[in-house]
C-alpha cells in the first residue's frame, strides 16, 4: 500500500511522496458499487443543518482552532448546501511578507485535484470511442514496464503496480536542488522505470503519480493535442470553469496567495510559490479559484461532462484498505464525501460533495506541511464535517509505517 502523504515525514525521499503532490484517496469494499445522485428525502434534507450564524459561529472556531494549531499561515473555506444555506470564509494571510489577507477570489494551486480533471478527459476519449478502458498502456506508450498486461482502468484506479517516480531520491535531490528547472513527462516516468514493479496489475490499490502521467500520455495521444488544451476544451470549458488552468510553466495568475512549504533540501521552510509544478504535469499541475472548485466538485460527482455508463465506471470504489474509504477512476470516497484532495509544495486543497444533501464542501490554503502526520487539509475537512455531519465525517485515517 502506498504510504499517504501525511506518514511519509521521515527523511528527504520520504518528503517528496509525502507531500509533494501525493493526495491520498481511499476505498473499502462498502463502496464497492457505484454513487449515484440519490433522490431528496425527507431524511436526507433534514440530517444537514441550516448554516445558521450560531453554526458558522462554531465552523469558525473550528476553523482558527485547526489553524492556530497546525500554524497553517491562510484557508479558504466554502460549504454550500441547497435549501440550508452558505458557509464561505477567508483566514489567515494570503502573503506572510507583506500581511496580504487571504481572500476566496484568489487563485491557488490545487495538486492531485488535477487527477479528477485528467481522468475526465480520459474518460471523454472512452465516451468517444477513441480508447477504451480495458486497453493496456503499452498500445499507447512504449518502454513501460508491464505495459502489456497494465490497463487505462488500473492507471486510473491506482492499481498498477509501478513505482511512485516522487518516491524517488534521484527526483527528490533535482527538485529541490532546482526547484524552478522544468520536467518533462518523460524525465518523471524515467525516475519510476529503473525501480522494478512493487505488485502485478490489479492486485492492489496503491497511490502512485506515475500513473497520472501515463494516463497523460494516453490523452495526448488518442486526442492528437497537448494535453493542457485538450483539458482546456474538453473539461475546463464546457464545465464553465473560467478561473482554472493547466499551466505550462511556472506562470501564476493574480491575485494569488504565496505558498509555504518545508518540503526542502534543508528541510527550512520555504516560500513556494514561484516552483514550476512541471514535476506534477498530469497529476498535479492544475491552478483554481473557490467559485470554479465549488461548481467542479458537483460536476465530477454528478458527471454532466459523461454519459451515465461511463461516469458509473468512474464511481464503482475499489478497497484501499482504510477503512470507511474507496478510490474509483481519479476519485475517492470517504464516508460518503466524493471528490478529491490535492497537495504540492506550498498548497493543499479538499473539493468533495456529499450526494444524500448535495452538499459541496471546497477548503483552499497555503502550505503543505504536515501537522503530527496529518495534512491540514484532511484536519480543516475533519473540524468541518464533524460539526455539519457528523454521520459522514472526512478523515483519512494513518497507516501503519513502511506499508
């Protein structure tokens, strides 16, 4: 089982898979079957509170609690929930140099969020007829190993069992040695092929980035365009998200908030905002804002972008082996949140949706580092959820070191 970003703390290596762009995702066989939009019901309207000001009262002081506690620097916070209202806060400050206050129009870099958006235009080239799930890599991308028996339904499940390239010191030491030098996907996928394969295709779930630029590779080549255009027309726009890009370097829009980050060759904390996410590509590039994330997470849940059998293959959860947790094509469930979460140097985001209230729970801030072995991103979902519904709170339970 890949070890999760939030228990890989220990040494330079480690660093890299914990955080760097890793954002775990996980399964259990209770969700072994597809999430469907459910119908209102009386029962499911009336489990969500009405986010009356005495309860925003007490996400408050959950919020600032999580951050005076994890000494996250700024978060941006947004529920909304059809029926019960609104929730959308800023904390904390955008700029530790200048005391710029974090505001929810600023754009942010979103990590593994990006997953959910390559794994869709992966998926339009299924609906399309232009590939097909069970096809293996080696058809589209040569020198992988296993490439034959490795299909585009295990990339994007996490169940390939090639090496995670983050994991590797090699990676880690250019990184951070040069941490504005651009990657290109051939140079991540060179750092996982000379590790030989952890497991066979299938056998296991394991959270892998590698997976991510392959299953990149694929949309370019079964679509014919770069992949940062083809996620542009295909995903970005016909979602209506006008705030989201997939960079082609290190290029930021403003307003945006700095990101800090101790994911270092020194280990001393950082500013990282200017870091080329070049390293992430297809499973951690993506750059976003609350408003687009807020409408994405009920996209992605609800799949408007695919027709109903596909976005059904998308949603059928795998275990993962923690409990109360699945992981289908690019997404998870945790206790009934759907969605994904998304860590790189500097940045962590949470944007998942609760389909009993159609609820959408979006939570921004900058700075990945981990608070006693959580990320703060899992630690601001858990205050939240464990107020608003405390039948399905969002927590990715530690794993045993060294699995």
């Amino acid at each position: 089982m890949t070890r999760l970003h939030a228990r890989l703390r220990r040494g330079a290596a480690a660093a890299v898979a914990a955080g760097l762009l890793v954002i775990f995702l996980p399964a259990e066989s209770a969700y072994s079957q597809p999430t469907p939009e459910p119908t209102a019901s009386a029962s499911a309207s009336t489990a969500f509170p009405q986010l009356t000001p005495a309860v925003a009262t007490q996400l408050d002081k959950a919020v600032t609690q999580v951050m005076r506690e994890a000494n996250v620097p700024g978060v941006t916070v947004g529920l909304w929930v059809p029926g019960k209202g609104s929730y959308v806060r800023a904390f904390g400050v955008a700029d530790k140099a200048t005391g710029a206050r974090m505001s929810t129009d600023l754009y942010m870099r979103i990590g593994s969020e990006t997953k959910t958006f390559t794994v869709t235009a992966l998926l339009k080239l299924v609906d399309q007829g232009k590939v097909g799930l069970d096809d293996p890599i080696g058809k589209y991308v040569d020198g992988v190993p296993n490439g034959d028996r490795i299909t585009l339904r295990e990339l994007a499940g996490m169940r390939s069992g090639l090496f995670n390239y983050s994991m590797d010191p090699g990676f880690f030491k250019a990184l951070t040695s040069d941490p504005r030098r651009p990657f290109t996907p051939q140079e991540l996928l060179a750092y996982s092929f000379k590790h030989p394969v952890q497991f066979q295709p299938g056998e296991k779930f394991d959270y892998c980035n590698t997976n991510l630029i392959l299953v990149g590779l694929v949309v370019e080549k079964a679509s014919g365009q770069p992949l940062a255009e083809y996620i542009k027309r295909n995903v970005f726009e016909p979602a209506g998200l006008k705030h989201t890009l997939f960079p082609k370097a290190a290029e930021f829009p403003t307003p945006h908030a700095h990101g800090y980050t101790d994911q270092t060759a020194t280990g001393k904390v950082q500013d990282a905002t200017d870091w080329n996410p070049s390293w992430g590509w297809a499973a951690g590039a993506v750059i976003s804002d609350l408003n687009d994330l807020r409408s994405w997470a009920h996209t992605l849940a609800t799949g408007t972008l695919l027709s109903p059998a596909t976005q059904a293959q998308r949603l059928k959860m795998s275990p993962s082996g923690l409990p109360d947790t699945g992981y289908g094509l690019g997404i998870f469930n945790v206790a009934g949140w759907i969605g994904h979460n998304g860590s790189l140097p500097g940045y962590e985001s949470l944007v998942v949706y609760l389909p009993e209230a159609k609820a959408t729970l979006v939570v921004l801030l900058n700075t990945d580092i981990n608070y006693k072995g959580s990320e703060p991103s899992t630690l601001f979902g858990q205050a939240i959820t464990r107020i608003v519904t405390p039948q399905h709170i969002f927590k990715l339970p530690a794993q045993p070191a060294g699995q």
